[in-house]
C-alpha cells in the first residue's frame, strides 16, 4: 500500500471498474492482468502480486 | 462412416436485472494503514459513477466488521424497492481466512460472508453479491518468474519481464468449501 497513493489493488479495480465496460469477470481479468504487470518495490525488491477471484455467478454481471 | 458434423452452437447470454436498488458496504480499519483514506476516496467515486449508494465505517473493531454486515443485511431485507445487487469492500490488515479489526481482535471471513448468503439474506436470493477483500492472506512475498523463455525479449523498465508465481490458472471445484460433492 502506498503512503498517499493507497493500494495498487483497490486503484487498479476503481480504475478499471469506472473506465472500460463489460462483464465483471472481464473487468477482474484486466485487473489481474495489470497487476501481474506491475513491479512493486519492497526494501528496494521487486515484488509481484495479483488478486485470485472465485465466482459463483450463475450469469453475467454488468455494473455500468 | 460419415463423420456426424458438430456445429457449436454460442452460449445463451443471460445477465443479472441490475434495474432495482444498487447497495454497498465499505468497512475499513485505517490504523496503522497508511494510505487508506485514498482507497476510500477512489472506491467512493467508483460506487458514485456505478450508482451504489455506499456506506463508509471506518475503523471498525472485529465485532463490529460483524454487526456492521447484519445492519447492512437488515437494511437490504427492509429496503422499499427491489434490490438488484450487493457490494461489500473489506480493508484491513488479516491474515489467510481472518480480518483484524482496529481492536487487533480477528475476525473470520467466512462468518462475515454468511451474513449476505442465500439463506440469511432474502432480499438477495439469487441476486449478485461482490466482495472485496483488501488485506494479506499470509506472510509470503512473491519476487515472480520469469517469462519468455530462451526468446529473445526486449526489456524495458515499463515491460518487466517477470509476472507472480501464481497466474493464468483457473481452479473449479465440484462445490463451495466445506461441502459434499455429489
């Protein structure tokens, strides 16, 4: 998380949540997709993380 | 023999009725979270744009990430118009299955997830329900691996050559944790 900026998480999903159209599962796979891209520096390491989704959605879920 | 020719046919798209009442949650502990506040201000201007009414706690203590749930459940089953769907964010430190609430008490999730399910909350029977968990699983950190193999890659510093350990995986269980499979 980042003093001022938050976490890359919850600013990657607002981000693609409010930005691009389509079903949350697609929406959830961009944001994976964009975390797994993104290097965090820890202690001057480069760490990697990305979000794990389970659904049982039985069908497709729009929210814009 | 005449090989029978199969022609697939595309799925049948069906989508949840998302014309009723949008309703959201945000329970947060921003003690010792540093950067909090930000993540509260984007997921607000998020649920403003989807149109969810939220409703933000901040610094709940581990009870209270629980009756803060139920109250939420009884304003869903009470709500005067239909409620299409439901969206809870959990922002606190944890560990794998557990929230710490700002009195350093542990919360279990699984408890917290009852609250909206099928059978606890009537107004959201087959109705869509998002949770958000922002908070560690556990102690390990993850430096990657790294992709491309023996191909020659262009490095960049905005291309990192490197994704997580665990990625590009799809898990399907026969039912849901602690369930009997048929």
């Amino acid at each position: 998380r980042h003093d001022v900026d938050g976490s890359t998480f919850i600013q990657t999903l607002t981000d693609v949540f409010c930005n691009r159209k389509g079903p949350i599962l697609q929406l959830l796979t961009e944001v994976t997709r964009r975390m797994a891209k993104a290097e965090l520096v820890q202690e001057g390491t480069a760490r990697k993380v990305n979000p794990e989704i389970e659904s049982t959605l039985r069908k497709q879920l729009y929210l814009q | 023999m005449e090989e029978e020719m199969i022609h697939p046919r595309p799925l049948q798209e069906e989508a949840y009725d998302m014309s009723g009442a949008r309703l959201a949650l945000t329970l947060c502990v921003m003690k010792a979270r540093e950067g909090s506040e930000a993540d509260i201000s984007a997921l607000e201007h998020m649920f403003k744009q989807l149109r969810f009414e939220n409703t933000t706690k901040r610094d709940p203590t581990a009870q209270q990430f629980q009756e803060e749930l139920k109250n939420f459940q009884d304003v869903i089953d009470n709500w005067k118009e239909p409620v299409s769907c439901a969206f809870v964010v959990l922002m606190a430190h944890g560990e794998e299955g557990l929230l710490k609430g700002e009195d350093g008490e542990m919360v279990k999730l699984d408890d917290l997830f009852e609250t909206l399910n099928n059978k606890n909350c009537r107004a959201l029977r087959g109705k869509p329900k998002i949770y958000i968990v922002q908070a560690c699983r556990g102690e390990h950190r993850d430096l990657g691996e790294t992709i491309g193999g023996d191909e020659m890659v262009m490095v960049t510093k905005d291309e990192p050559q490197t994704i997580p350990t665990y990625t590009d995986t799809v898990h399907v269980y026969s039912t849901v944790e602690g369930h009997l499979a048929y």
